[in-house]
C-alpha cells in the first residue's frame, strides 16, 4: 500500500517557505515527504524553483547577500551559503561522499560500456592535436612545481602501493641469481630522478639503471621515454631498456645484462 502523503501543500504555504528562505530540500524533511512532492508542488503553483530568489518583497535574478562563511562571493539562490561553500559541506558529509561517488562512478562505466557514441566521442577527442598538447602542456606544467612533484611521488609511494607486475618479476629473478645484492627494485616510487622513476637501480657503487618497457604503455611515449634518459644521463647514469617483447629470449637477456655490467 503506497504511503499517504503527510501534509497538504497550498501555494501561500510554499511562498511563505520560499520567501523565508528554505530549500526545497528543508521543506520536505519538514513536512515529512519526498523532495519529488515539494518539487511537483512547485512546478504545479507556479512558485520559482531556483533562477529566482526572494528579496525585500519582490522576486530578483541576482542575490546580494554575501555569503556567511567565505563572506567573498555572493549566497547561492535560496541557500544558506555560495555554491563553493555548499558543495564543500555537502562533500565534508562521508555517506554522501561515498554514495554520490559510487553512483556517479557507475553512470559513468554503464555509459561507457554501453554507449558507443559517447565511446567514439571519447576516443575521437582524445585523438586531437590540440588535446594531446594541452595535456602535454599542463603536464609539464605541473611537474616545475616542487610541491606537486612531492605530492605526487609521496601519494605513488604510500596510496598506490606498487608492487612489481610479472615482467619486472621475472627481470628480478634474473638479476638476483646472475648478480645478486647489486639491483634493487624501486619502480614503487621509493627512488626519483627529478620526475621519473626508475625500475632497477645498482645499489652497489656504480650508478646504472635497469628499466623494463611494456610494449603498450611505452608504445607512444617515444618523446618522454627521451626526457627519460636525458635526465638520467644528467646524472651520471647509464641506463639499460628491456622491453617485454625481448623477454621471449631469456638468454640473450642475460647476455644484454652481462655485457652492461662490464661497463664502466
């Protein structure tokens, strides 16, 4: 049996409301029925939802009233505060934050998964010049900046928890039985060149490193693999590049590891 509603809604009732400044959201919590009923109410008597906001008696576009808590932007229509300022204590909230999150997260993966316009839009718009640019911009951008660069390999570190993947396993193994105590694995961010962070590093004296490509994720990346290798060398380290597709041959790998040891 659908429940009944608890309140009878009249238009001078919810201009009152309006006019003193309650959300449609305080309204219903108050009369004890959905925001859906305070909403159809609204649209039904005609009373402005949010583009209008009631002042000194009559109905204005714009508010004048600075917000209580930034007190620097104007209050948001029909709220207590701006918008920033609202948003903010409503994300503050963690049931909110992890509902909201979690159903926004999965429109977004049904709409993916699921939609092949927007599919093609994706893949299309990321295929631009001028958004591989902007992005290769604000990235380099981004990195100048020190703070962001500790946030970033400190988050790497602690939040990601990188643990090797099975090349890199398999690269260890190698190099732990032909020379062991010489390399350590610091691909989990435990080890920086200014902006990249390195696979294999010889923890014994000698400045040399091991890093181990993946045919996908190295497969565009021919102008950053060169900044790679550049600041490595800026350093006075000598690197050596394994790609996954070499894994094939284990003992030419050995021979490749070998023959970079020698060096000086």
């Amino acid at each position: 049996m659908a429940n009944k509603i608890k309140f009878n809604f009249t238009k001078e009732f919810l201009l009152n409301e309006r006019k003193n400044g309650k959300s449609l959201f305080e309204i219903a919590k108050n009369t004890g029925v959905c925001y859906g009923t305070v909403y159809a109410y609204c649209l039904k008597f005609n009373i402005p939802i949010r583009k209008l906001v009631y002042r000194n008696g009559i109905y204005s576009k714009k508010s004048k009233k600075p917000c209580p808590i930034c007190k620097e932007k104007m209050i948001r229509l029909y709220s207590n505060s701006c918008t920033s300022c609202s948003n903010k204590l409503r994300w503050s909230d963690k049931i909110y934050k992890d509902t909201t999150s979690k159903n926004i997260s999965k429109s977004i993966k049904n709409k993916f998964l699921y939609d092949v316009s927007y599919q093609k839009a994706i893949y299309s718009s990321r295929q631009k010049e001028d958004y591989k640019n902007n992005m290769k911009n604000s990235s380099s951008f981004l990195w100048k900046d020190n703070n962001y660069v500790n946030k970033v390999k400190k988050g790497r570190k602690e939040g990601l928890q990188i643990k090797p993947n099975k090349p890199e396993k398999l690269i260890r193994t190698l190099l732990n039985k032909q020379f062991p105590n010489e390399y350590k694995f610091v691909g989990d961010g435990r080890f920086w060149i200014e902006r990249f962070n390195p696979d294999f590093i010889n923890c014994n004296g000698q400045k040399k490193i091991i890093e181990m490509f993946g045919d996908y994720w190295h497969r565009n990346t021919q102008q950053r693999d060169k900044e790679r290798l550049e600041t490595y060398s800026k350093y006075g380290y000598n690197t050596l590049i394994i790609w996954e597709k070499e894994l094939k041959n284990i003992d030419e790998i050995r021979k490749k590891i070998i023959e970079f040891q020698k060096k000086d």
